[in-house]
C-alpha cells in the first residue's frame, strides 16, 4: 500500500516558485525546491523524476493559476476594469525586488530554447490575454469604456504589462505595483467614455 503524501504538489509548486524568485533558473535544482518543500531531493526525484520534469509541472501549473488570479480579480473587484488591474497586480504580487522579476524572467529561456516549455508558456499568454479581452467586453458592456475592438486592445493591454515587467528593473522609479497599473491606466484612458 502506498504511503500518503506529506507535501501536496501544489506546496512543492509553490516551493518551485519562492527558489525561481530567490536564485533564478540555474539555482533551481532538485535539492534546493526539495528543501523549501520539507522533502528530501530523493523524494522529489521519486515524485518527478527530474528537474525537467519538475519544471514542466510546475509550467503546466501556470495556465490554472492565470485562470485563478483573473476568478478571484472578478469576486471581489468593484467593476471590469477594476478587475483587469486586480488580476495583473495578482499575477505579479509575490514579486518584491527587481532581482527576484529577473530570476523570474530567466524561466523565460527555457520557454525560448524547449518547444514543450514555449507551448506551455504560450498557451498561458493566449489564456492571459482572453481573460483580459472578456473582461473589456464586460466593461463595454457596464459603460466603464466606450465600444471597441476588446481584442485588439486586450492585446496592448497585455503587451503593455509583459513591457512594464522587462523595462521595470531597469528604469522603474516605483514600486511595480505602481507602475503596472499607471501604464495599464494609459493604455485604456483614451478609450473611457466622453463625460459631458
């Protein structure tokens, strides 16, 4: 009879995350999620068999969890466009220091250098990006912008936070939190409704 999990992969994901954060791709080995976990980096191996492995679980995690920020954006936003702030500052809140957005960035050359990685991470884009244009389409709807093509500008609202994420530790002055939402806030101003 198989023993009972201790550590839920959803606790070893979330360990995955914190050690990407704090040491970057190369720091992220078996052994040291395994230690974050409360594991030994036998049972990790046991789990998923290698570090590749790990990492395109905890990729295919990614998706799911775009959904889950967007979903709880929704319940307790006072409006669509409050909603769309909600769920990027979600998707970037554990981020605290610009070291920790460029070990986060360097998952970004496996998703470059390995298909299974890329269609994973682009799978995740496209989720991301039609969150963003449903809840347009909400706003639209709601009166909070005036009618448009949510598609196209659910897309430079996307590029505009994937650009605030690779320029802010570089030449941010703020908190990221800040400067993602000033930017998004100019890429919808134009589009709000005329007040008379």
């Amino acid at each position: 009879m198989a023993r009972p999990r201790t550590v839920s992969d959803e606790a070893i994901h979330a360990a995955t995350a914190e050690v990407m954060r704090r040491h970057g791709l190369q720091g992220t080995t078996l052994a040291a999620v395994a230690a974050h976990a409360g594991l030994s980096a036998a049972g990790l191996v046991q789990r998923f068999g290698s570090k590749r492995q790990l990492l395109l679980d905890f990729a295919r995690r990614g998706e799911a969890a775009t959904v889950e920020c967007f979903t709880t954006a929704r319940s307790t936003s006072t409006s669509p466009l409050h909603a769309v702030q909600t769920a990027l500052a979600m998707l970037t809140a554990q981020v605290r220091e610009r070291s920790e957005l460029a070990n986060n960035l360097s998952f970004l050359q496996l998703d470059l250098a390995d298909e299974d990685f890329r269609a994973l991470a682009a799978a995740n884009a496209r989720q991301a990006q039609a969150q963003i244009e449903e809840l347009l389409r909400e706003a639209v709807t709601a009166g909070e912008l005036a009618a448009t093509d949510t598609g196209a500008l659910a897309r430079t609202v996307y590029l505009t936070y994937n650009g605030v994420l690779t320029l802010w530790p570089l030449t941010g002055t703020r908190p990221l939190a800040r400067e993602l939402h000033d930017a998004v806030s100019a890429v919808l101003r134009p589009y709000l409704p005329t007040r008379r």
